[in-house]
C-alpha cells in the first residue's frame, strides 16, 4: 500500500474473511443464549436517516443507534478476547457482544435507559478493538456513539454532570486550558502540590487526583507560525492541526512536526484561529457541539490543501468521522477525505537520519490502530532510524487507559489497564515507549513514574526530529 494511504484506506470491517461480510444480516430479536424474540427492530425508524426525529424502542431521534448496524452482530464472540474491559471484569455485559445486546434490546423496546444499562456503556472505552476484530464489520465506535447521545439527551446525575462540565468546559477549549494550566503549574512550583501528595489530600477524591497525577510539569508554550515554508524540492501544502491538549502540553510535537513536514518538501499552514476538532464531544455522546466544532474547524483551513495532518491519534479518529455525522456533501467531510496520520506522510520522507542508539517500543493508539486502521506507518518510520532498535510490545494494541477523557471519568478501570501496560512495557527492556497520541503519552508517563520505571515517552515525531538533528 502506498505512503499515505494506510489510513485512508480503513473501512468498517476492514478484516473480515472473504465471504464473511455477505452474511445476511439477523432479522429477528435475538436473546443472548440465541434464542428467538417476538419482537423486532422498529422498521419505521430503520428507513429514516440519522437526523430525522424518529423513536426506536427506548430511543428517539435525531441520531438513533443504526438498527442494520446493531443486526449485522451476528454473536460469535470473537471480539470478546480483544476488548481490555472483557479480559480485566469478564463479564458478558462489558464485552461488546453484551454491549450490543443490551443496546439492542433497548432499540427493540425490550429494555429502557436504566443506570445499569448506563454504566455498562460508560465502562466501555471506546477503543474499537472489537471493530478491528468483528468479522461481521459492526460499527460498533458509530453505535457507542449514537447510544451514548441518547444517554446524554436523558440527563446525568448531579457528580457525573458536575464533571462533565468541568472537563467539557475545559479541554477542548485552548483559552480556558492555558490559563487553568499555568495555575497548575504554580501549584506545581510552589511546593503545594508535594504537600498535598505526601498527605494523601487527593486520596477521597479518586477523579481529581487522577487529573492532578497525569501531569509531571505544564511546559512553556511558543507560538508557531501561520506558515512554515517547505525546504527543498517543494511536494505540497499541507495544513496542520494543533489540536486542544497536544498544542499546550506537547507543544515540541507540534513545532516538530512543522519543522518535518517543511524539510521534507511540505508548505505547513497552521491557522491561529482553528479550534478543537470535537473528538471528546463525539466519543462523549455531545453529537451536536460535535457537528458545531467539526464546521468551525473546516471554516478555519484553506480549501486549497493537499491534506490536513493529524499528530493526535483521537483527533484524527473523530475528523475521519465528519462524514458520517455531517453528510458527505458538507465542508468538513471535505477536509476529513484529505486527513493524514503524520507518520503516514513522514514515512517515505527523504531526510537525512543520524543514528539514535536506544532500544524502543511502541504503542499503538487505539484511535490510530483501530479508529484508523494505521499499524505500519509508525513500526516502519521508526524502523528507519539507524541505531534504534524496535522491539515489539506484547498486547501493544490493547488500550492503556487513557481513552480520551475515560482516564478521569473511570480512573479505577482506567489505573487496572494501565499497570497491564506498564508491566508490558518493563518485560520489552526499552528505554523509549512510543506512541501517537498525547492521551496516551500522559497515561503511560504516569504509570512509568509511578513504578519508578526509567522509560522516556515520547511521540514518533519527537524520536524522528532526533535523528534528523537540529
Ligand atoms: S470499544 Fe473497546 S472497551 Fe468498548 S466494547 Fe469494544 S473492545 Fe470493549
Ligand atoms: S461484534 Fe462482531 S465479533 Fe463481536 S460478537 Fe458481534 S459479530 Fe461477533
């Protein structure tokens, strides 16, 4: 497959054996032992488009789970060995299939929005490992998603929607997460924050100090500029998305990721007034501020782009998605049809590479290795770098944790997947873990520090720009 194209080529049931996906989809109600049900999917809602008000059992429109999407499980189980909240509490009703199931019934009338039915949804990550595995290609991130605006339309309990508001309120927006993250840091610097963790403070608060442990020191933020020129034999114009918590606490990838692009033969755009892609709002549920952001986010790029580069995995996931939930026709699908995975366009770049003598492992994002089906492009940058010897992660595709905000909304589910991660990562004997989103970055690097594991984390882009040199 050609550079740049790994991605751009993931399908839903990308995978699936020859002859699987012409299995006829299940007509009937299905129970979990495989039995017949009477009743069957509202086929008034099943002809109707996304955005059309409509009912479907428990749910009503706009944007009901896909019936056709929740029939073609066809209950094999195969997904079941690869979804990290299946192997950690092996229960059917956290695995996909019991997922699934319960959305089903709920679409069939079978079953109404009950806090059990919530909480097996919000203890799913999102992390789309069951998609890559399914040989029946179920959709099921675009099922999550729409079930859980159904959730969200019904209304929180008071803790979870206070939460809600604070991290909704604060991460997709720059301006508001600059100024709470200098106040972070001085708290850092002034010694309070060694206080407060010598005293266990934070210990009855198990939400805040997930967010107060997942940051070692707030960086300094630069300004890039609004257009960093291509070197050499020019290839192209490219626009780069800075992204919501990589352009304030990864900010070195972003400025490493134009310095690249532009030596590689790239013009880089980088619009000041672009805003956050919506990822957090579509894997929450929030389909709406999705859309708004999504159309803002197209508004602020040029129309005359090549493509737009992503170097945060759960970004480029949710951008890959405008088509879905806006239409194929708006704007925004436009931009998602030219978005890359950075590794994608820096694989085959002709730049000069000094040895990076270390011994590295790498970690596959799950918006990356599932959202967007992108495995080989980073192993294969990496593997460029005379000196730097790749060894393979065991489980490198199961999640970490992080999962965009689940981290500090489930942060026990979330800490379990972490020490499976950094047990993995000890047994490699590296030095350098790798990996493609600033999510994941964060998770892992606390989960380092707190085993006392001397591993630098670092994103492909980092570990490149080194063997290129200054
Ligand atoms: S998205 Fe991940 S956690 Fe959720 S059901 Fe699928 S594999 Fe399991
Ligand atoms: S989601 Fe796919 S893999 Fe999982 S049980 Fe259904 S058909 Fe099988």
């Amino acid at each position: 497959m050609p550079a740049g194209t790994e991605g751009a080529h993931r399908r839903l049931g990308a995978g699936r054996p020859a002859g699987v996906g012409a299995h006829p989809p299940d007509q009937d109600g299905v129970r979990p032992d495989g039995g017949a049900q009477p009743r069957t999917l509202c086929e008034s809602a099943v002809t109707r488009p996304a955005t059309v008000a409509a009912r479907l059992g428990a749910f009503s429109g706009p944007d009901l789970p896909d019936p056709d999407g929740l029939r073609s499980c066809v209950h094999c189980g195969i997904c079941l060995p690869q979804c990290p909240t299946y192997q950690i509490l092996g229960e059917e009703m956290d695995s996909p299939r019991g997922r699934l199931y319960l959305v089903r019934a709920a679409a069939e009338g079978r079953l109404d929005i009950t806090p059990t039915f919530t909480r097996h949804l919000d203890l799913c990550l999102g992390c789309r490992a069951c998609e890559t595995a399914c040989p029946s290609g179920v959709p099921f991130g675009r099922l999550l998603e729409a079930t859980r605006g159904q959730i969200e339309r019904r209304g929180r309990g008071p803790a979870r929607r206070a939460l809600e508001t604070l991290i909704f309120g604060l991460f997709p927006h720059p301006r508001r997460l600059g100024p709470a993250l200098r106040l972070l840091a001085l708290y850092q610097r002034s010694g309070l924050q060694s206080l407060v963790r010598a005293r266990g403070l934070l210990r009855p608060f198990p939400r805040l100090r997930a967010m107060e442990q997942l940051l070692a020191a707030v960086p300094r933020v630069g300004r890039l500029p609004a257009l960093v020129p291509a070197v050499g034999a020019r290839r192209g114009r490219v626009g780069l998305l800075t992204g919501c918590v990589q352009r304030l606490l990864y900010p070195q990838v972003n400025a490493e990721t134009a310095r690249l692009l532009s030596r590689a033969g790239w013009d880089v755009v980088i619009p000041a007034g672009q805003g956050c892609c919506g990822a957090l709002h579509l894997h929450g549920g929030r389909l709406d501020e999705f859309r708004r952001l999504a159309g803002a986010l197209a508004q602020a790029f040029p129309e005359a782009l090549d493509h737009l580069v992503v170097n945060a995995a759960g970004c480029g996931s949710a951008i890959r998605e405008y088509g879905h939930w806006l239409g194929e026709a708006a704007p925004a699908a436009a931009l998602a049809r030219k978005t890359r995975d950075v590794t994608e366009l820096l694989v085959n770049a002709d730049l000069p590479l000094r040895p990076v003598e270390a011994v590295a492992t790498y970690h596959d994002a799950c918006h990356l290795v599932h959202g967007q089906g992108i495995r080989s492009a980073p192993r294969a940058l990496l593997a460029r770098i005379p000196g730097l010897r790749l060894v393979e992660l065991p489980e490198s595709d199961l999640c970490c944790g992080s999962a965009g905000v689940y981290n500090l909304l489930e942060p026990q589910m979330a800490d379990r997947l972490l020490e499976r991660k950094v047990d993995n990562i000890a047994a490699t004997g590296a030095t350098l873990l790798v990996a493609g989103n600033p999510g994941c970055l964060l998770q892992i690097a606390k989960g380092c520090r707190a085993r006392g594991l001397v591993v630098e984390v670092l994103h492909p882009v980092e570990v490149l720009a080194r063997a290129v040199g200054p």
